[in-house]
C-alpha cells in the first residue's frame, strides 16, 4: 500500500506481525429522526445485524423499524407489542417461514408492511387472524416467498385477506394456476396489484373476478412459465386499469394484445409489453420471428396511451396500417422498440412513420435503440440497386417538434440512406446515436439554436463532427464520448477531424458533464478546456495517462475528476494544490484508484497528500508497485495484507510463522504496546525449539536499550540486530545486509 511508504521513508517501522483482532458481534440499531419530515418520525434501521428476534430495547415511541437481511425465522406472538407507534415495518430478505397469530399485536397503526423475500408460504402461514391487529395496512408486500407449484388449483387464504379493506398497494406472488375466493371483495380500496414472480400458466376471464373494479395497476411481470391459456377477456374485471405492465413475462405479444380487448377505445396513461418473446414460441399461431399485422393491433390502436413499450418482442417487420396505426396518435408521448429487429426500409414504412411523426403532436421519447438488421459486407457481397423504385419520400424522416428524447444507439443497419430531420424549433434535449452502424443520419437544421442538453455519442467519434458548422450546441450540458477511440480524433494535429473536434468543443459552451472514458488517450490538446466555464465533471477513466494533464487544472469550476485505472504513477504538485483549491472553492472529489502508483520515497508528498487533503478521495489506501520488487526473489508475508478477514486470527498468524525461513520484528514505540507482540515472541520461541527458523532479525528505530522488550531479550543470543540508520545516504548498506541475511541469491 502507498501508506506504507511513508513509514519506511520516514522510518517508522510497523511490526510485520502485529495487528488488531475485529470481533465479529450483533451492532446496535441506528436511531435517526429525519429533520426534513412535515410529521414526527423516528426511524430504527436494525438492518443486517444477524438478528433473530425483535429488539425490545429501542425506544417505545419509533415509526419505522428496518428488519431486513437478518435470520428472522419465526415472528413470534407479541413481538412488536412495545411499539404501538409503528407505521411501517420491513422484514424483507430474512428466513421467515412462519408467523404466529397475534405476531402483529398492538400495531393497529401499521400502515405498511415489507415481507418480501422470504419463505412464507401463502397456503399454511397466513390464517384469518394473522392480519386482525393491522386491519389499518395499506401497502402489504409479500412477494417472492411460494416456490415453484404443480398445476393444481392454488387457493389463495382469501379469509385472511379479507380484513384488510384498507389495502391499497397488494404485492404478491403468483401460482400457476391460481384461485382468488370471495374475500378478495372485500378489498374494495385496492388500487395496485403487483405479480412481480409469477409462475402463472392460466390465465382466465375468472382469475381475478373477485378483485375490486377499481383497480387501476397491474403489474404481471416476470412470468417466466409458458402460458399455456390465456383468454381474450381475462382483463375484464378490471375496467378502470390505467397502468398495465406485463414486461419479461413468457406471453405472446399477440396473446397479450389479444387482451387489451377489454380496453377497447378507452384511455390508458401506461401499457408495458416489452419482452414478451420468450424462445419457446416456434409454432405458426405463435411464431418467435415476428410480423405484426393489421388485425394484431385492432384493440391497441384504439386506445389513447401516453407511454407504450413493444421493446423486445422479436418483430422483424410489419404490415401497412399496423404498428404505426392509432386512431388518436395525439396520446402517445413516450414510444419504446428497443430491441426489435426491423427496418424502415421502403418508402411506404418511411412514409408511414412521417404520418405517424405528423400527428403525433406530443411526442416526447421516441427509442429505436439495439435493432440488429444487417451487418456490413465486402463490397463485392453489398451494393444497393440503384435502379431499385424508392418511393417519393426520398428516405427523409421528419421529426415531431415536441420530441424530446431520441434514443437511436446500437442500431445494425446496413442497407438504405435514412434523414432523420430535426426541423427549427425542435424541443430535442437528449440525443443517444451511441454504437450505431447504420446508414442513419440526424440532420439538424441550418442556422437554428437547439435545446439539447444531452449528448451520447459513445462508440465513434466521427458522428457529431459533420455538422457542427450547422448545430449550435450550445445549450448541451452532458456529454458523453465513451469507447470512441478519441485519439486518433485528436492526432496527429492536422487530421481532417482535429479541427472539428476543437470547434465542437468551442461551441459547448454550457458544458457541466464530461464522460471521455475508454478512449486510449494519453494526453490532451492545448486549450481544449479553455472554454469550458461550466464544467462540473471530469471523467477519464479507463485511459493511459501517465500524468494527469495539465490542461485539467485550467478549469476553476470542477467539482468530480474520475482518473481511475489509468496509468498515473503519482499526482503532481502542481495538480494537489489545484485540488486542494478546488475544494475549498466548490468541494472536490477525486477518484484515482487503479493507477500504477510507484512504492519509492519520491512519492513522498504525494503519500503525505492523501492522508491530510481534505479533497474527497476514493480511497485513503491505494495499491502502489515496487520497481525492484521480485529483485530478492523472496516471499513476504504481511498481516495487515495476507490475512483474511473470517479465520482464526491467531492459528493463521502461528501458522504463517511455522511456515517462514525469517522473522523479521520491525521494532518501534509501537511494537511495545501491540496486544499481540507477546503472542508472536512466544511463537517465535516455540519455532527456535522446533528448528524451523533460520533467522531472527531485529530491526530498530527510535529504541533504547531499555526499551527492548523482557520476552525478546530472552532469546538475544539467537537475534539478528539491524539499526536502521538516520542518514538517508547509509540506507543502501542497511539494505544490502538485509538482503545478504535473508536472500538465498547470497547462501
């Protein structure tokens, strides 16, 4: 470690041998009363504390209690009768898998309760009197407990469930081939239904009848079986749903918008398909390469939704008048086909993703992102055919106005020339063309100031440098250039991007975030932060910086610079009292874990430095490099770096001293008053008689005779002394004879 250094540059020796003993013990719980509430709350996170009971010594009056990550097994009668004032109680991420009746005793002002993660098993744990003291709960979480179940008709205890009339927010698991009783009625306030394990196979008109009809979410996700029925109108007991999400679960997309039948013209703020395509769909009625048709989307097309997700779903193309056709297209705000694989790649597609952008007046994300289509080829197995018949549309894509969010990444499009045209007076704040391959282009008018305030360009450095005589970037606040191999953007001087890449940099003006990360660069052109008045954060991870550049140091306004794992072997001077300075001015951290610091006394200050700065450091221990460091060709073991936290400390200290050829004691001040020197001197005794022990070297600094410890002047006469030296210039002698003592090299 670089601490290290410091001690032997200024020759305060450590004991190799001596370290403290941790305790592995159940921690008290924080209590915390957050000032910012409007009511009074008292909060006892007991959290990760390995316990496996409720504490009845925290004071009577708290409102939050945080169980989760103990070894909770069992809920026990009684156990939270002390505390009456409770309104939310988590016991997430235990090993419960039972709860006595009465457990909840004396909380009849629980309004939320976490028991997620667990074992409880809805069948035999939850009895009609399990929830009576908390017939007030409005959020109950309990999901991920059941297992796995065979198709059997699961019955879920509906007589337990009927108490809470209160409930608002229901999360729990799904069966196979579930049976929700009569009680479920009761539950009339009931507003978000989560299914987030799911299990389900069968999926019918009668599943969920018993639910009240004003539920308004529900969420079916994950549901990772087949489903082996599903019937059009399963979604008819609940009319007034305005969020649906069915994300990750193996239904088919034409399944799923077979259901939306029961929404029929209605009007939805958020309906989730993403990810419907499980492998397992090969057959004709459901196949896994998908092409949506224009009876797929009779019910969705009607409906007025303001955020839908088809991501996912294996769609490769799509008939006329079918993805892009909704009756009210003025809903739709936020459009997801993430993850797809088709194309717009004739004129009618383009022409009917105009019509789309055309009335879609309040659009605001739009994400085409991670559509493999086709790989580029040799040129002799790729030509585009001329003589092919494009329609009037001549490609050219324009963009709604209101969009704010145009997410066009990792795109695999090889064939056709496509314009995507942000037109005067775009609302475009957050643009993503990352790792495209594509022949797409985004064409920002001429002569027009735009509202961007994002940029991600990872993944190529040439995308943004064709325009930039026609953008005005000015209002861009986050960039972010990843991956981009940005060195060869910026040398040799007088390639034909550099000149872009400075004007570029020119024009962000209001620039705060800056990712450069992965890039191979090792240094970086003058002035290229000149301008940047604004920045608030650095990121350069991931380069090969051998120093940290010095035209970092010219920005007065930083708060973040990430240099982690680069190639730095120190922090100039120059660059400590700027960090310093930028502390003090605006606070500052600094992450510079993962260079190849040097272990060599020139890094002295720069040691010195990270123990005393006040700047915010990643680390306070960095790992550093001895050049010379396999020159003796030995093996050392250190405690405060071999041992490992968990074992026997004082069996792997013996042990590791019965395996060594030398014992070197390090003797200080401090090796007087350790708690384990007399352990190790003992040790070192039963070795000598042992004969496992070559060598017995004494290394002293600052120590008199006197000081000696009793135990070790016992066996002087087997000891090697070394007095370290207070001239810096005879340190190469003392080291000489170490190494002459204990290197094989010289036997």
């Amino acid at each position: 470690m670089l601490t290290d250094i410091i001690r032997m540059c200024k020759y305060q020796i450590v004991p190799i041998f001596c370290m403290s003993l941790s305790l592995v013990c159940t921690k008290d719980c924080n209590i915390a009363v957050p000032e910012d509430s409007k009511k009074f709350v008292k909060v006892a996170d007991c959290s990760a504390r390995g316990l496996n009971e409720v504490p009845q010594t925290l004071p009577r009056d708290i409102t939050v209690l945080n169980l989760r990550r103990n070894k909770f097994q069992i809920i026990s009668k009684f156990s939270f009768k002390r505390y009456r004032f409770l309104q939310k109680v988590t016991l997430a991420e235990n090993k419960l898998h039972k709860i006595e009746d009465n457990a909840f005793f004396g909380l009849n002002r629980l309004n939320i309760l976490n028991m997620s993660d667990n074992t409880l098993d809805l069948l035999t744990v939850y009895t009609p009197k399990i929830f009576l003291p908390i017939e007030n709960l409005t959020v109950l979480d309990i999901q991920r407990n059941i297992q796995e179940h065979n198709d059997d008709v699961y019955r879920y205890p509906d007589e337990a469930f009927a108490v809470l009339k209160k409930i608002v927010y229901l999360a729990l698991d799904l069966a196979p081939n579930p049976e929700f009783g009569q009680g479920f009625k009761n539950l009339q306030n009931l507003k978000s239904l989560i299914f987030d394990r799911c299990f389900l196979k069968y999926l019918r008109e009668k599943t969920f009848e018993n639910f009240s009809l004003n539920l308004e979410e529900l969420t079916l996700t994950r549901c990772l079986h087949y489903f082996l029925h599903v019937e059009d109108n399963a979604l008819s007991p609940f009319p007034n749903i305005a969020k649906l999400n069915f994300e990750e679960s193996c239904m088919h997309l034409k399944q799923a918008l077979s259901m939306l039948s029961s929404y029929n013209g209605k009007t939805l703020d958020i309906i989730n398909l993403r990810g419907l395509n499980c492998p397992m769909f090969d057959s004709e009625e459901y196949p896994f390469v998908l092409t949506v048709k224009k009876d797929m989307m009779r019910y969705l097309k009607t409906i007025c939704v303001e955020t839908l997700d088809l991501s996912d779903n294996g769609i490769v193309d799509f008939e006329e008048n079918s993805l892009l056709s909704f009756d009210r297209p003025e809903c739709l705000k936020h459009l997801y086909f993430k993850g797809n694989r088709f194309a717009f790649t004739n004129g009618r597609q383009i022409d009917e993703l105009n019509a789309f952008f055309n009335k879609s007046i309040v659009l605001q994300t739009f994400d085409y992102s991670f559509i493999p289509v086709r790989y580029r080829l040799e040129e002799n197995d790729f030509s585009h055919n001329n003589e092919q018949n494009y329609h009037s549309s001549n490609n050219i894509i324009y963009l709604p106005r209101s969009l704010e969010k145009l997410i066009l990444s990792n795109l695999l499009c090889y064939d056709i020339l496509r314009y995507f045209v942000n037109l005067h007076g775009s609302n475009l704040t957050y643009l993503d063309v990352s790792f495209s391959y594509s022949n797409n282009i985004v064409v920002f008018e001429g002569n027009a100031s735009y509202k961007t305030e994002t940029l991600v360009l990872d993944g190529h450095f040439h995308a943004a440098l064709y325009q930039i005589e026609l953008v005005s970037f000015i209002n861009v606040k986050t960039l972010l250039w990843r991956s981009a191999n940005l060195l060869y953007a910026m040398y040799p001087l007088d390639n034909m991007f550099f000149k872009r890449f400075m004007a570029l940099f020119r024009k962000l003006k209001n620039l705060e975030h800056l990712d450069m990360s992965s890039n191979l660069l090792w240094i970086l052109p003058d002035g290229l932060f000149l301008e940047l008045d604004h920045l608030l954060e650095l990121q350069l991870s991931q380069n090969l910086f051998q120093s940290v550049p010095t035209e970092i140091i010219v920005c007065s306004t930083i708060k973040t610079l990430d240099l982690r794992n680069n190639l730095l072997s120190t922090v100039d001077y120059d660059t400590r009292v700027w960090a310093d300075a930028m502390n003090k001015k605006n606070g500052f951290s600094l992450y510079i874990d993962g260079n190849a610091f040097e272990c060599k006394c020139d890094n002295l200050d720069f040691i010195k430095w990270i123990q005393e700065t006040k700047v915010n450091l990643d680390n306070r221990s960095f790992k550093c490099t001895l050049l010379n460091e396999n020159e003796w060709k030995l093996k050392i073991c250190l405690k405060d770096r071999d041992f490992l936290p968990g074992e026997s400390y004082f069996d792997t200290e013996a042990e590791s001293i019965e395996s060594s050829r030398h014992v070197i004691f390090l003797l200080t001040p401090e090796f007087k008053t350790s708690h384990d020197c007399l352990f190790e001197i003992e040790r070192v005794k039963h070795e000598i008689r042992m004969k496992n022990i070559e060598n017995i070297i004494v290394i002293s600094k600052d120590m008199t005779i006197k000081d000696i410890p009793a135990e070790l002047a016992n066996i002087w006469n087997y000891v090697i002394f070394i007095q370290w030296p207070d001239n810096c210039d005879d340190l190469d002698v003392t080291w000489q004879k170490l190494k002459k003592l204990i290197s094989s090299d010289w036997l």
